[in-house]
C-alpha cells in the first residue's frame, strides 16, 4: 500500500509545467518584425517634408523669380501653424514623431546664419581637419 501511494506522490504530468504561452508568437514577431517599413502615407509625408526642407534650403538665395516663389512657399508651409490639413508641417511632424517647433526653429536658425555667412563671409561650418595624417594607405598582404 505504501508503494502505491508513493508513486502517486511522484507521478510527474508534464502538462502542468509545460503549457503553451499565448504571447510568445506576438512577441517573437514584434522582436524580430523590420523597423524599417513605413505605412505608404507615412512615406509621403516624408517625402513631402524632405522635399520642402530641401527646397528651403536651396533655394534660399535665389534671385530667378521663379526659385524664389519656390522658397516662399517652402517658407510659407514651414512657417505655417494651421494643424487642420492632413499634410500641413504640424501634422507631418507628428505622424513622423517630430518636434515641428524644435524642426521649424532649427530651419530658421539655419536660414539666419547663412544670410549672415553670405553679407559677412562668415563660414556656416568650420572644415574638418584631421589630427594624424595616413602616410601609406595601401594595404599590404
């Protein structure tokens, strides 16, 4: 009798300890899911700030009136606080996780110290120099 009612006691169910976890697959495929893909508006609002970002940028000097009207524009859109358009700068910025105050005024401090570099001969930013010099750059085998 006392044999019987030790192998009771032992008797190991493996099911108790080894149940399968719900969460695992959503986990592992949150873990190992790219970063790197964009839902396809996102992409354009990208495309779209980028775009004016670099038309601000280039064409800041402009004296074609054609390229400046692109400027203004750019300048306009950028400048503008409206947060009712789908594509307006505001909400851009917040689809893409951005500070559009913090982008907006680092655009403007860039804007002020190139027409400044431009009437002063001012450089925007100093060159690079290096410390140590490679003398034999070949690789040898």
């Amino acid at each position: 009798m006392e044999s019987s009612v030790q192998l009771k006691s032992q008797r190991f169910q493996i099911g108790q300890y080894l149940e399968p976890d719900v969460l695992t697959s959503f986990e592992f495929l949150k873990t190992h899911q790219r970063r790197d893909h964009f839902q396809p508006e996102v992409k354009l609002m990208f495309a779209v700030l980028s775009d004016a970002i670099e038309c601000f940028q280039k064409y800041t000097d402009a004296k074609n009136g054609r390229y400046r009207k692109i400027f203004a524009e750019a300048e306009a859109w950028i400048l503008s606080r409206e947060n009712r358009e789908a594509f307006s700068f505001e909400q851009v910025c917040e689809a893409l996780h951005l500070s559009p105050s913090y982008l907006r005024m680092g655009l403007l401090r860039w804007c002020a110290k190139h027409k400044a570099s431009k009437r002063g001969g001012e450089q925007i930013r100093q060159p690079l120099h290096y410390q140590f010099r490679l003398r034999n750059t070949r690789i040898s085998a």
